[in-house]
C-alpha cells in the first residue's frame, strides 16, 4: 500500500491491468526521452470514466506538436506551477474521498491523490497555452514498489516529471520511479514505456534553471513563445 503521505495508485492496482509483473526485465533508457516503442498498454478505468464524465477535459487535437521548446520563461512557469499545486492540495486517498480504489478528479476541495494534482497542474498549464497533447499522464512505480501517477511534460530537450512528492521539475531520468505507461500521443489510448529505469538511479542536486545548459536557448532576435493570462499572478510572484 501507499504511504499516508505519499498517497498515490497501489501497485496492486497497476499489476491487476495486465502489466509486466515486477519480477520481470525492466529496461532503462537513454537520458533524454523515454521511448514509447513497446507497443499499447492497458487503459485506467478510472481515466476512461474521467473522460466520459468531462470529454473536454480529454480532447485530443492531432495538429498540436507533440514536443515543445524548452526556454527558461516556460521552466520557471513550469516551475511555478507545480510547486503552487503541491503547496495547495492536500493528500487524501480516493477510498476516503470516493469509496473506491482509484477515481480521477480535480481536487476542488483542496484534497486530492496523485492524480489529481497532475491533473489540475495540466489544466493550469493548458490555461497558459501549453499543448494538451505534450503533457501525458503517467503511471510509474516508487523505490517501495507502490504504484504512482506523474504529469510528463514533454519537451525538444527531453521528458520533464512533474510530481507531487516533489516541488523540484526533473527529467525522468534523474527521478528514482520506473516508468511503466503514459497516456498516448496518437489518440485516447495508452503506450508502455517498458518499465524504464533511469540509467544513473535516481535524481541529482541541482534545482532551478541555474547551470541547466540542457535547456536551449533561442537564437537571437527569435521571439520566445508567449503564454496566455491563464496562470493566476500569484503563482508566477
């Protein structure tokens, strides 16, 4: 089960979807970004009723880019944004808030699971004009074995983790989780990330932009993407 304050998916849960069991191969990958070449991976329940209930919420636009570009304005808004919900929320499993095992929501209550808050930290970033379809939910598995869900924001630059165990944005690759799934870039469905582990084992020392020569800068005289009013004024102080 799931730490009281790391409230989260079990792994029970994960494992009852058909996916590989814990004793079998996990892949790492390269650092950067995590291939989806494994083939379809077995729907949420939870998520497929989520998207019932709310179609918006799931729209898919097949015209929007599945990457975007990294610049130090969108990291500090990606930033901003996942440390404001994690500051906001408060962790309480579904079985207490809904009787059931795994229910997605936005957390307007101020309590939420894992899913939860990635979920109102994607509405948030839709808000401010990010692609819907460059930040997939993801279902990974804790250094305890317990299941998980992540927000992957995907970039030119690699995979960004935004977590609610965590106000720190990493790569995926500097998160100490094996990832197991995410949401498609194709369509509704979900693609296995063949239980990736990160080739280094585990996250780094370094927090903010300072001294992340991985995130490109713009050629001079080129315009940064600009982002919309969505975002409240109190996050991004």
């Amino acid at each position: 089960m799931c730490k009281p304050q790391h409230v989260c998916v079990t792994i029970s849960l994960v494992l009852s979807l058909g996916l590989m069991p814990l004793s079998g191969t996990m892949r790492g990958e390269a650092a950067g970004h995590l291939s989806a070449g494994y083939g379809d991976a077995a729907p949420l329940a939870a998520r497929e009723l989520y998207c019932r209930t709310d179609p918006a919420a799931c729209a898919f636009d097949a015209t929007e880019p599945m990457k975007i570009l990294l610049t130090p304005r969108l990291w500090s808004l990606v930033m901003a944004v996942n440390h404001h919900v994690n500051a906001m929320i408060r962790p309480r499993s579904d079985a207490d808030l809904w009787k059931v095992e795994d229910f997605w929501s936005f957390p307007r209550d101020g309590y939420g699971d894992c899913e939860d808050y990635q979920l109102l930290k994607r509405r948030l970033l839709m808000a401010a004009g990010l692609p819907f379809r460059t930040m997939r939910m993801a279902v990974v598995v804790d250094e305890s074995g317990a299941g998980h869900a992540v927000l992957m924001l995907r970039t030119v630059s690699g995979d960004l983790i935004l977590d609610n165990r965590s106000d720190r944005v990493m790569r995926w690759h500097e998160t100490a989780y094996t990832f197991v799934k995410r949401e498609s870039q194709t369509g509704s469905g979900w693609v296995s990330l063949g239980w990736a582990v990160p080739p280094h084992g585990g996250a780094d020392n370094r927090t903010g932009f300072a001294g992340m020569a991985w995130i490109p800068q713009l050629p001079a005289g080129r315009a940064q993407r600009s982002f919309g009013p969505g975002i409240p004024a109190a996050i991004l102080s």
